[in-house]
C-alpha cells in the first residue's frame, strides 16, 4: 500500500454566488441547469445520483451570503484506481485575508455517501460549515490547478506533436508522421506507444509493465524508457500511471526515484503522454479476442505488416474523447510508493503465457 493517498484538489467552480440571487443554488455537472431555492430532498437525490459512468460527476452547492465566510461547498465523485472503490472528493472554500490570501480552500476524500450527504445537510439546513481539521489545505494546489491537472483530447495532441528535427515513428519500420497507409492516418506517437510495447515484451520487462484489475476497469503501468530511446530524459526516465474511465493520473519519477513536478501542459514532456497511450491501448484489446491475438503476433513479430495491422485496429473507432490528466505530484519529497497491485493482473505476463501456451500447441502440430 502507498505511505499516503495524494488528494487531487476538484477543479474550483467560478466565483460566480454574487451573481446569484439570495439563498441556495445547486450546480452539478449532471443537473438539467442550476437549480435556484433547491430543497434538501433535491439536493440528496443529486448526491445520490452522481453516476461515475457519466461525464461530470460533481456538485456545488453556493449560497448568497456565505456561511461562516463560505459561499460554496463541492463534491467530485471518482473511482479510487488503485482500489476501485467510490470516493467523494468534497471541498469548502472559506473567505480568508492574510498575506494577500482572499481564500482559503480545504478538500478531503470521503467514502461514506451518508457522511457527504450530513455535511450538506448541515450547511444548508443548520447553517454549519465542517470542521476541517485533518482536512488537506489545498490553497496552492487550486491556485495552480491550470499547472497540476486539464482536459486534453490526446487524438489532437498527438495529430499535431512531433518531436524537432524529426517525424519519423521510432522502431516503425521507416513510417513518418502523418502517412496515410489504407485511409488512416498514422501518427509519431501512436505509433510509437506500439513500438514501447514491444521493447517492453523484448526486454522481458525490463522496462516496466502493464496492470489491469480483474475487473478490467482500472490499469496501471510503471515504464522506464530505454536509454535509446529518442526524447529520454534522463533525469526523468520513469513514469508511473493510472488509469480509469476518464481520468490519468501521472507520476513523473527521477533516476533517483523521486516524484517530480511537470507542468501538465505540454502533456507530451518527456515521453509522458507515451504510458497513457498505451493503457488506452491496453484496455482497447481486453475488449475483444481478436484485437488480443493480433497484438499478440506483433510482439512475437514486430514487422511492417504486423505493425500496421495492430495500428489500424485498436486506433479505429479509438475512444478519443477528452481526458481530465493530473500530475500526481506531492512536495513533501517522499520516495515514489508502490501502487497496490494486489487486485490487478500483469498484461505483458497474461501475453506471454499466451505465447508459450500457443508456441507449444505449434509444436504439437508440427507447425514449428
């Protein structure tokens, strides 16, 4: 289990309440609108129905005047990828003037809906803010959210990054950026999230690998870039990422096994949109037989035909919608925590003993 789970703050709503009209308003990512004057049955049944399988899973509840100098209190709801179990992000944000600070705001991560469901009764109906002790202080985390987390669609990203000086997919077998082969477009780092794959499986994992729960929800990688491999950082050779639904959580790790901080734009410094990639590409071929058995014969064959055959599969129909990306960054200068793993699967082993299952079938059959 990792020393500590790093919080990431919810996006801050917009100051928005002097706007509003007196009293209460709910604001959620899956009302139909705001609701103004909302009652405390509504606001239960809006926590009851957050749906993490449905973009936007959060809710604000702001009120004119504040409360104890605290005109809104937050929810985000998300899957916890390393456990797959729901959590409530939940937020207040007090009026605080010190050192030129107007704000403060504090998160904390709650896994008892019952629990969300009493603080907001309280505010709303008994006028009573939390008691935050123990609470994360996320006032720089929030100032810098722009620095720390974002949406991104990774199809524009990768359409448009290639790396200076050259446009050629490393280990593609002489395939440049942007060449259409049968109507698809192939690009430098799509490609290039096939081609790790197979230095993966070639280095016999010496490079990382590749988890996903028994659920196959949830996937998680640890890789560390060959020292050939073009753009490498050295001083950043490693990256550690989650995935699940719409959300990547990345870890940038130094040669000395720190966490270190990246601005999360570009996405694309030091190779880290690379182990992103190829969790999508993971969790594309656990989806069907077929895709799993054509992936398969490129690690055993990574040539030209194989190689176009795998891209043009699992990046047709590819889920390319936007994906909110954080930093998973935390200054109080730990060494980087092992992910918990005890409910995930290694993919590049589960391939492997595919392939010795299928090699030994061959030689039965007198086909080797």
């Amino acid at each position: 289990m990792p020393k500590k789970n790093v919080k990431q703050a919810a996006k801050p709503p917009k100051k928005t309440v002097d706007e509003e009209p007196e009293g209460f308003t709910l604001i959620g990512g899956q009302l139909d609108g705001k609701i103004f004057h909302p009652t405390l049955v509504q606001i239960k049944k809006a926590i009851q129905a957050l749906d993490t399988d449905k973009n936007d899973p959060f809710l604000i509840l702001a009120v004119n005047p504040p409360i104890n100098g605290a005109d809104f209190i937050q929810i985000y709801k998300h899957i916890g990828a390393e456990n797959g179990k729901f959590f409530y992000t939940t937020e207040i944000q007090f009026d605080f003037i010190s050192n030129n600070e107007k704000w403060r705001q504090y998160g904390n991560e709650i896994d008892d809906i019952n629990e969300v469901k009493k603080i907001f009764e309280d505010y709303f109906i008994n006028k009573i803010t939390p008691d935050v002790t123990g609470w994360d202080d996320i006032y720089q985390r929030v100032k810098n959210a722009k620095k720390h987390a974002g949406f991104f669609n990774i199809e524009e990203i990768c359409s448009k990054y290639v790396r200076k000086n050259d446009n050629s997919i490393y280990n593609g077998h002489g395939i440049k950026h942007g060449a259409v082969i049968s109507e698809k477009a192939i690009y430098q780092l799509m490609g290039e999230a096939l081609s790790l794959m197979a230095e993966l499986f070639d280095s016999d994992r010496k490079y990382g690998d590749v988890y996903f729960s028994n659920d196959k929800k949830r996937f998680y990688c640890n890789i560390i870039f060959p020292k050939t491999w073009p753009g490498r950082n050295r001083n950043i050779p490693q990256f550690a990422v989650s995935h699940i639904r719409d959300r990547f959580s990345i870890s940038a790790i130094s040669s000395g096994g720190k966490r270190v901080f990246l601005n999360i734009e570009p996405i694309s410094t030091a190779n880290r949109l690379l182990p992103c990639l190829i969790l999508l590409v993971v969790e594309k071929l656990l989806s069907d037989e077929a895709y799993l058995e054509t992936a398969i014969d490129y690690f055993l064959n990574a040539n030209y035909a194989n190689f176009i055959k795998l891209y043009k599969l699992v990046y047709t129909e590819f889920s390319f919608r936007k994906y909110w990306m954080v930093d998973n960054y935390d200054d109080d200068g730990e060494d980087e925590s092992k992910f918990d793993l005890s409910d995930f699967s290694s993919f590049l082993f589960m391939c492997q003993t595919i392939m010795e299952n299928k090699r030994i079938y061959n030689e039965s059959l007198g086909l080797t």
